[in-house]
C-alpha cells in the first residue's frame, strides 16, 4: 500500500461494537489512530475511542461497558492496577505483576484482563533481531513498563534478569514479591539490586540487553542518563529504551558511538497495540504500514 493511500470513510453501523482506552490523561495517545486505521483497513466493524477516566470511576463504568456489549478495552496510567480486582480472569502475567492493560468483554459477560506491554517489548527485540531468550539481561527501572517486561521476559525464556530498583521507590515492595514470584514460578534466575555505579558495571559487563524502563532521559531532561559512562559497555551488548521522546536517548547514543545495537522505545508502542488488537479481533493489526503512516 502506498504511504498516501486513502481509507474509506468510517462508517458507524448498527452492528459497529466499540473498543477504547481508558486513563487520565489520554488526548496524547496514538492507540486510537492505530486501531482506527487498522479497522478500516481490514473492514472490522469496531470503533476505538478513548476516555479521559480517574480510578474511582470504574466501578460504575465497567458495568455500563458491559451492557452496551464493548468488545473490550486499553488501560493506561492510572488505572493498570486498579481494574485487577475487577477482572474474573488474569494471565499469568498481569497476575504476577498486579497490572493490566487490556480488558477483553467475554460473550458471557466475564472480564479477562492481561498485558501487552512485556509482550510489545519483546516482539521488539524479536524484530531488531536481538535475541533474549537465554540470554541475561540488566533492567533498569521497575516502574509499569519496567515490570511488565521484567514479567513477560522472565515467563518467555531469559536465563536471568539482574533487576536495578532504587530501595526508596514507590514500586519497591511490589518489586521484591514479583522478583520472588518469578523464581518461585519460572526457570529464570531474578535478582533485585539497588544501583550503584560497581554493582551496573558488573551487572551490565555479563549480560547480553540492557534496558532502560525508566524515565530517565525523557525530554525534556534529555541529558539525563542511569549510566554515567559507556565503560561498562562490551562487545555483543544490546543497548533498549522505553523512551521514544526523544528517538535517541542520552544512553543510546552512547551505545551507538560505541557501535552497539540499539533500539529505542517506538516499537513497543506499537506492538502492544498489535498484541491487544489480536486478542479483540483474532486478527494481525498492519503494523508496517501504521508504522510508516503514525511513528
């Protein structure tokens, strides 16, 4: 298809069944042009809206959502957590890490509840051909995106993940029991360090990716780096950002100078999307062209 390639109109039937993403705030998203354009490319009579919504909301929308027969939905800050205990069903992954961010509406009115972010991350490296599975890897940054990779990677196959978590976060309780539940419950090998510049060092010198889940280094603190040089970059490393503005962080240019492999966080968005939009329609969103037309 052309990059310029009109759609046709959209149009909103009787029939059409509404999908939507859910969060405060939402205006910036790029999940409802994803999924729009993916609808009318392939035909599907859906419609993906999204709703500037506060988590105490949610228990009088679900219900509603319900009834009006939603296919299903996105859950984006500040809801990841709070719509677990709304969910009948979990997959393995939202169970260990507590965090969801797509909802499916079952034809028998049960919510299933699940993540696509460890999935969008990792399919990724998949197509940047930088290979996990087997491999170690250092994490940076326990926050949402950071658990839920650190979940999905362990559950698909690393070796073992040397997780980096400042001990006065926020996150960091909810850090230990996810860290045990994944040795408790997968063949990886988690362990949970507090950063020092030794402990990055030797961390990073033995392991294949690392990964940057944090913020740091998101414009507009775009100076900002968790590492404070490229010394503890080796040969064969893989260097990953959540971030995607801007397209090159702090830390990945410094892995570029050093010629590693770098990927950046743009990619993750959109398989995320991809991932979720499969599991409503059972269907495989186009991700090339909606990556040429959006990103």
């Amino acid at each position: 298809m052309e990059h310029n390639e009109t759609l046709k109109p959209y149009e909103i039937s009787g029939h059409t069944r509404m999908i939507c993403l859910l969060g405060s705030p939402v205006a910036h998203s790029l999940s409802p042009a994803m999924h729009n354009y993916a609808f009318r490319k392939l035909g599907l009579d859906y419609c993906y809206l999204a709703f500037d919504v506060k988590p105490e909301r949610l228990p009088e929308i679900l219900p509603a959502f319900k009834a009006m027969h939603v296919r299903g939905m996105n859950l984006t800050m500040p809801l990841k957590n709070d719509i677990v205990k709304y969910c009948d069903s979990l997959s393995q992954a939202s169970r260990i890490c507590g965090a969801v961010n797509t909802v499916i509406f079952e034809e028998d009115g049960s919510i299933t509840g699940t993540t696509t972010d460890g999935t969008g991350f990792l399919r990724a490296l998949e197509s940047e051909n930088i290979q996990y599975r087997g491999r170690k890897l250092t994490l940076m940054g326990t926050g949402g995106a950071g658990t839920a990779i650190l979940v999905q990677a362990a559950l698909d196959g690393a070796r073992e993940i040397s997780v980096f978590a400042r001990s006065s976060s926020r996150f960091i309780d909810r850090t230990r029991e996810v860290v045990s539940r994944l040795n408790a419950e997968t063949n990886c090998k988690v362990a949970l360090f507090d950063y020092t510049e030794c402990g990055l060092k030797r961390e990073i010198g033995g392991s294949d990716v690392l990964i940057n889940a944090s913020n740091v280094g998101m414009a507009p603190n775009t100076d900002a780096c968790l590492i404070p040089d490229a010394s503890c970059f080796h040969e064969g490393l893989s260097v990953t950002d959540v971030i995607y503005n801007p397209k090159e962080t702090k830390l990945l240019r410094m892995a570029r100078e050093r010629n590693l492999v770098t990927m950046n966080g743009s990619d993750m968005l959109l398989y995320q999307g991809a991932a979720s939009f499969r599991l409503w329609t059972g269907m495989d969103m186009p991700v090339e062209e909606i990556r040429a037309k959006y990103f």
